[in-house]
C-alpha cells in the first residue's frame, strides 16, 4: 500500500476501536458503583486490618471524574479484544500468510496473560498498602484521595500485565527473527534475576515468601518462552535445510 493507503487504514482501525471502547464505555457507566466497590476492596481490607487511612474525595467535579475514569479504564479492558484484533489487522498487510496466524495466536494468548498479571496484583496490592501505610508518621492521619488511589491501583494493575507479557514478547520477538533461543537459553541467569527483582518491586515489605510467590510465574513463563524459541530455532533450521 501507499503511504495515504496506510494512514487511511490505520484511521479506519483507529475509528472502529474507539466505537468499541465508546459502546463499552456506555455499557459499563451505569455499573460504577460495582466496578468501584471492586476497585477499593483491597483498600478496605487494609483499613480492616486497622490502617488510619482515609480515603476521600476532594472537590466538586471530583465525583464525576472519577466515574469518567473509572468508566473509561474499565472499558479499555472490555474492549481489549476488539482493539488488539484491529492492531493486528492494521500490522498483518505487512506479513506473510504463515505470520499472520501466528499473529493471531499471539493476540488470543495475550488477554489471558494480561488478565493473570491483573488478578495477581489485585491478590498482592493490600499486602503493598499495608507496607506502604506502615511509613505514615505517628498521630498523623493519611487522608488518601480518590483520584490518588485510583492512580495507584491502575499503575500497579498495569505494571503486573505488562510483566506478564514480556514472555510473549520474548517469543514474537524471536518469531520475527530479532532473538534467538540460543541468546535466551544464554541469559537464563538474568530472566531469573530480572523475576526476582519483578517480585521485591511488587511486594515491598521485604517479605521473602510473598516474593518468591510472585517471582516463580514469572520464572516459569520465562522459561517456556525460551523452550517455544529453542523449537522454533530447530524448526528455521531445518526449512533452511531442506530449501
């Protein structure tokens, strides 16, 4: 395609993407008070726990924000699988037949891990609070706003989904000829450090077992990235055998 071609066809991509994310936007307004009675669960568990934590809102516009935003996230991940096919579908011109299908495997594995990287956070965000909320002075009150713990909760949420897909990057990566199985099977060390360090990041009050249990995952998805690359290594090689 020419040039205009392309911009064309990443406009149409982009505009029914944005008619999905609108329709689930308006599907879910109405559900607020649900998908945030979820979001602040792990917030109301800490002030179980007997945390002095406050969480309040703080102006006039603040409530409709925060439904706006929590709409809107919320959409985002409803309409994923919308979004990303439309991704592929603006690359796959550009690939080969063969590629396209492994582009599409790749998009189907991809929302589950996303989502295991997002329900592991939710599990480990209270443990996170406590620690965090542990740093609050004596007789100092911490009043948390919406708009702040929100910000916290979607970081963090989007930190673990995207540490659950760098296998998978790992993997299309060596698809596309970038990586090799043998360069991945080398730096095995480093994928076990680089969990590790994934897990202390995520649980910041240096408890080793809640560490361990965030790290093994990701060492073991690490690894079945590198056993998926070592194969496809061996299969290049004997297609380039046999031309």
């Amino acid at each position: 395609m020419t040039l205009a071609e392309h911009f064309t066809e990443l406009r149409r991509r982009l505009v029914r993407s944005a008619i999905a994310l609108f329709v689930c936007m308006i599907a879910v307004w109405n559900q607020f008070p649900s998908i945030f009675s979820l979001i602040r669960q792990p917030y109301d568990s800490v002030q179980v726990e007997g945390s002095d934590a406050i969480l309040a809102l703080t102006g006039v516009t603040s409530g409709f924000s925060l439904q706006l935003r929590v709409s809107l996230s919320a959409a985002v991940v409803l309409s994923c699988p919308i979004w990303i096919y439309q991704l592929w579908r603006f690359i796959s011109p550009g690939l080969k037949r063969n590629e396209r299908k492994w582009a599409y495997v790749f998009t189907g594995v991809a929302v589950p891990l996303f989502a295991s990287g997002v329900l592991l956070a939710y599990y480990v965000m209270p443990r996170m609070l406590v620690a965090l909320f542990g740093f609050t002075p004596a007789d100092v009150e911490n009043i948390t706003s919406v708009e702040s713990y929100l910000s916290f909760f979607l970081h963090l949420t989007l930190f673990f989904g995207i540490g659950f897909l760098l296998p998978l990057i790992l993997v299309t990566m060596n698809f596309a000829g970038i990586l090799s199985g043998r360069s991945l099977r080398t730096a095995w060390r480093w994928l076990i450090l680089g969990s590790f360090v994934f897990g202390a990041v995520a649980t910041p009050n240096g408890d080793p077992l809640a560490m361990t249990f965030v790290a093994l995952p990701m060492i073991a998805m690490s690894f079945i990235a590198v056993g998926i690359a070592l194969i496809n290594d061996r299969r290049r090689q004997r297609l380039a055998e046999v031309t």
